[in-house]
C-alpha cells in the first residue's frame, strides 16, 4: 500500500469520528435542557409566575397534567386555558410592570381626516 493512501484513510476515518461526535454530544446536550424543561413544567403550581414561548406573561392558576393544559392569568379577570408545551420558562420575581394607562388620543375636529368628498354623493 501507499503511504499516502493509507493517512488519506486515516484522515477520511478521524473526519467521520469527529463528526459523529459533535452529533452526538449536541444531541445529548439538547435531550439534557428538553428533559429540564419538561421537569420545569411538571413542578407548576398555582402562582407561579411563567412566560409562553409567545412572550405572554401570566400566573399559573390551576394546572391540568392529563390534558397537558394550564389556565394562566394575563391580566385582572382575564384567563386563558394553554398548552403545557407553551410554556418556555419559570420567570423569577421581578418588578412589578408599569401600569398599562387609558390614555385614549382623542382627535380634534382639525386632526381629523377628511371626509370623503367625491362626486359619488352628487350622482
């Protein structure tokens, strides 16, 4: 045999291996943080405060493991029924949020846009 055939073998095998390693070693990496998550949303209980993987925020209300439903309040009196597999994270107790304000932007007759003026109304 030829010596160069044979480290091109060698080098063809060591290039597979490394490859199969970083495969492998990323999916067990990725299997890792799937089964924390899955072990984070088995431990909700009422109050805990989460986040969807839509970036909505709520506090757990009840919990529903045999459907893998929660109920979560986003807002005072308002309740929405999600998938356990919506929820992303655990959020740790932060800062109460600003208050969302009523502030309603009423147009002045001057701001207003204009009315339609065609000659559609003359017909």
């Amino acid at each position: 045999m030829d010596l160069n055939f044979l480290i091109n073998v060698i080098m063809t095998i060591v290039f597979f291996a490394a490859i199969f390693w970083i495969f492998t070693s990323a999916k067990k990496n990725q299997q890792k943080q799937l089964e924390a998550l899955q072990a984070m949303r088995r431990a909700l209980v009422p109050g805990d405060q989460v986040m969807t993987a839509s970036g909505v925020y709520g506090t757990v209300v009840s919990t529903d493991f045999e459907n893998n439903k929660l109920q979560l309040q986003i807002a005072e009196g308002v309740v929405i029924t999600a998938s356990m597999n919506a929820i992303l994270n655990l959020v740790e107790d932060e800062a109460p949020a600003a208050p969302l304000t009523e502030d309603v932007y009423e147009a002045t007759a001057s701001e207003a846009p204009a009315s339609d003026t065609s000659s559609d109304t003359a017909k």
